[in-house]
C-alpha cells in the first residue's frame, strides 16, 4: 500500500464512520428528527453498521484501521510504525470531514434543537462558572462523547479496557495473506464486536474507543456556527484520546505475550 492509498483510504473510511456513526447520534438526539428517543441500542447498532460500512469501502486501499488505536495496535504486533502518521492524519482529516457532513445532513435539525427555549435555557451557564467553555453544550453529545458520572480515573479505566477489547479482538483475527488488512469476515466480526462493545461497555462514557470519531468532530463542534450550542468541554477532551491509546498499547502488549 502507498501513503497516497493510505491516507485516501482512511480519510474516505473513517469520514463515513463519523458521518454514518455521528449520524444516528443525530437522529435520536435532535428535535424534529424521525428517530428521535429511539434509545441506546439503536445507537449501539447505528455505530456497528458504521464501521460495518466505513471498514468495507477502505478495506482495498488503506486495510481500514479507521482508528489510531488499531493503527498503535497493529504497529506493536507487527513492529512497523513506518505509515503510522499517514494513517494518523487520514483519520484525523476523514474524522472533521464526516462530522460536517454529518451537520450539513441535519442542519434543520440543529437548528431546530437549538432555538428550542428549554435547550436555550440548558446551553446558558451560571455566573460562577469560571470556564464556560470547557462544559457540554446542548449537543455536543451528537459529535462526541461525554462521562455520565465524572470520574477521570474511572472514566479513562472505561475507555483504556473497552479499546483493549476492540483491538484484541481484531488483533487476533490476523491480517489477510495480502497484507491489505482484515478480510470480509473479519470486517463483519469487527463490527458485531464494536456492537458488544456498546451494549456492554458503552453506558459509562459513551465509549469512544478511537481517538479521531471523538477529537475531530469536537474540533469541527468548536467551530461549527450553532448558536446556542454551548461548550466543548475541552476539560474532558483529552480521556478519550489517551485513553484508546492506553488500551492498544496495552492489546498490543498482550497480543505479544500470549499469541505471537
């Protein structure tokens, strides 16, 4: 594979990931949307058909890592970390892409969410609140995640052991012969795997499990124009990047110790 197939590969995969993945967060979050209320499993499912999706279309240019930390992952056991910033910066770019994307698809639904009174009311803050700009807005949950209960050691223990599963599991898998990543098994099997992950493991953060699907659209959720949208809770901002880290490296580790 060529940088330039890496970095198209990935910037197409993972753009789809957070657009199709961002998308269902959209639908049954926003006023005015057809599946709004429609619950956690169909953000779960929403979110595996993503990557079901994402992985499929990438697959034949880039091996679909769609995430730095089966990228970190894969560099330990193969001990390769030479297209390591390619795929960083394909994910990263393909990340924003998709969250825009993702906005310009409901953006009578955000507008709609935001001029409501009660998310008016939501989005202000008091006074004494020092730093308005580090608190989740209104929406901010439709582009990134956010702990239910604010523990920052509980919260990266969540991310580090939900993104160790996610990379063991395709850790173990294996690569294609081709070297062009996981096979159209594999990428189904990922997919019901990140499902698991949700169902299972999601409830306490949201369960980013890849650093880009939460950093680029809280970038892109900063930059955006919505009026009333509230902070972006940059306080929080760097637990699900170190944490999916932590927990591929850790992967990476184990793969090493028990299967290599």
């Amino acid at each position: 594979m060529s940088s330039s197939d890496i970095f198209i590969g990935e910037t197409i995969g993972t753009a789809l990931l957070t657009l199709l993945g961002g998308g269902v967060c959209a639908a049954v979050t926003l006023k005015s949307s057809k599946a709004r209320n429609a619950g956690w499993l169909a953000i779960t499912f929403g979110w595996g058909f993503a990557v079901l999706i994402a992985a499929y279309v990438s697959a034949p240019l880039s091996g679909a890592h769609l995430n730095p930390a089966v990228t970190v992952g894969l560099a330990i056991k193969n001990g390769d970390w030479s297209d390591v910033p390619v795929y960083f910066a394909g994910q990263l770019l393909g990340a924003m892409l998709g969250a825009v994307l993702m906005w310009v698809t409901y953006y009578g639904q955000f507008a709609a969410h935001l001029s409501d009174p009660e998310h008016i009311r939501d989005a202000k803050l008091g006074p004494e609140d020092p730093h308005p700009h580090d608190q989740a807005g209104p929406v901010l949950g439709v582009f990134s995640t956010g702990p239910e209960i604010r523990n920052i050691v509980q919260n990266l223990a969540t991310e580090i052991i939900g993104t160790a599963v996610l990379v063991l599991a395709i850790l173990t898998q294996g690569l294609q012969d081709d070297g062009k990543g996981l096979g159209v098994i594999g990428v189904l099997i990922t997919s019901f795997v990140v499902v698991g992950i949700g169902l299972s493991l999601g409830g306490p953060t949201g369960y980013a499990i890849n650093p880009v699907r939460d950093l680029g659209p809280r970038i892109v959720h900063s930059l955006l124009p919505l009026p009333n949208k509230g902070g972006s809770d940059w306080g929080y901002s760097w637990i699900p990047v170190v944490g999916p880290l932590a927990g591929a490296a850790l992967a990476g580790g184990l793969y090493n110790l028990a299967f290599a």
